[in-house]
C-alpha cells in the first residue's frame, strides 16, 4: 500500500495537537514519520491552536524532538493576522486569546488596543486564562461595533490528560450573549485552506490533509477538493466516522503507520 498512498502526494498538511503532539508530549512514532514525509515532498503545519505564534510553535516542536521551520507552520493565529491585513489592512483590535495570537496580530502590523470600546475588531481564540471581566470586555467590545473574527471553533483541545476546552467555548460563550462570528479562519474554514494551498501552488490531487478531527481537518480538506487522511491517534474514531457520515479518503492507526503507507482507503476515485 505504501506506493498506492504515498506516491499520489508531492505536499502534506498536517494537523499537530493530536497528530504529531498531546500538548507537549510527541506521539508515538510521529517525529520519525514526519521526517519521512519531509524526505517525500513539501509540508505545512496547518493547525487551528491559536495559543501559540509561527515561532513558538517551531520552538515547541524542536523541544518534543521534531525539525520544523517556523515559515512551514500556519496557525490560526497567524492565518487571522494575515486574513484581516488582507481585507481590512492594519487595523486597532481587541482580543480573548493568548500570547502568540496577541504576537502574530502585533507582527502584521495591527494595534492591540488598552480598552475595547473603540476598536474595529474582537479576534477570539482558545483562553485558558480567560475570566469574566475578560467576556465582559468582548461584549463591549462587540456592543461598540467591532467585527467578531474567530480563530477557530473547535470545541475541545487533546491533552495528556484527556480533553480540554478549546477556542470554540470562548466563542459559544459570546454566542450565549447573541453574536456569532462574523468570520471564522480555522479548519474547517476555506480561507485556512485557502491560504494554505496558496503557498504550495500544486494541482489539489496532489495534496492531502492530514488530521485527526473529522469535524475539522477532514470536513475542511474534503470541502477544498483536496484528499484527505484521518488518524486515529487524537479525537476521531472509525466509529465517528459512520455516525457523522464525514469520509476521509484514507484512514491510518497513527502518523507512523500513514508514512508507511499503512493506510485504508475509504473513498474509491
């Protein structure tokens, strides 16, 4: 199977937490076999963790034992400062976040405003020191005008110790107060692919999504008429896959097994 899967792709896009990492801790076989994908063809790190910048991310990476430059990671800390430059171009912003949302938005050029009542954007991402004065000050952010843009919604975050909330319960907690995100950049979103596919200016049929959440990764990557691949080493099962009805292209045990080509094909083309 090796050559069946392996030779279809010049570039992969991998998910992290959950494919090659729980928080900090590597997965088994994942530093090996992203090597080997490195040696195959081109890979971008397309996460929606938002806690961390391009650099810390790379930083993260190196200290669990991976080689990973930080211009070949794009998290959805990155992706909103680069969408909202794009669009709106270099503009005063409030944030529910942390630092390296904070760091990416600071280095596009955006000011992060002292006070929330007169800013053109609230940009929402996972919060693990989130507070109510925090919520408070979104909402009067949001009641002030300010375009919501959410990093991403996913609703839970793999860790060593199970699952944890992620950015999806800061924006369903201003949801609870009557907005929803005007924008949402990350997975499944088409600007995370969007942006992504830009920088490998390859046909689609020759780049898979690599993930392990069916709701994210495989929705999106499917939805952007790339293939895609689930492992089965963070959120989602074979069993989520009959439930939801989301169909990866392939599916593997872990990311050591995908870059042997130990794969199972689910959808024939």
């Amino acid at each position: 199977m090796t050559d069946a899967f392996l030779s279809r792709y010049d570039a992969f896009l991998l998910d992290v937490d959950g494919v090659l990492v729980r928080d900090v801790e590597p997965i088994g076989g994942a530093v090996d076999a992203l090597a080997r994908l490195q040696d195959l063809g081109c890979v971008y790190l397309l996460t929606n963790n938002s806690t961390r910048s391009r650099a810390q991310h790379a930083e993260r990476l190196s200290r669990s034992g991976f080689s990973i430059s930080s211009d070949r990671v794009l998290p959805s800390s990155y992706l909103a400062a680069e969408y909202l430059s794009d669009t709106l171009g270099a503009i005063s912003i409030w944030t529910i976040g942390e630092e390296g949302l904070r760091n990416e938005l600071a280095a596009a050029g955006h000011r992060l405003a002292d006070a929330p009542d007169a800013v053109d954007a609230l940009v929402v991402g996972m919060d693990r020191g989130l507070t109510y004065d925090g919520l408070a000050s979104a909402f009067v952010a949001l009641r002030c005008g300010a375009r919501f843009i959410a990093a991403n919604e996913d609703g839970t975050y793999p860790t060593p110790n199970g699952l944890r909330p992620g950015a999806g319960a800061m924006v369903g907690a201003l949801r609870g107060m009557g907005f929803a995100p005007d924008v949402v950049i990350g997975k499944p979103s088409p600007i995370a692919f969007r942006m992504a596919l830009a920088r490998l200016a390859l046909p689609r049929e020759r780049v898979v999504m690599i993930g392990d959440r069916l709701e994210t990764d495989i929705l999106g990557g499917r939805d952007a008429g790339i293939d895609t691949a689930l492992v089965l080493s963070g959120i989602s099962s074979t069993e989520d896959v009959e439930r939801t009805g989301i169909r990866p292209t392939w599916i593997a045990e872990d990311l050591a097994a995908l870059s042997h080509g130990e794969v199972v094909r689910t959808v024939e083309q």
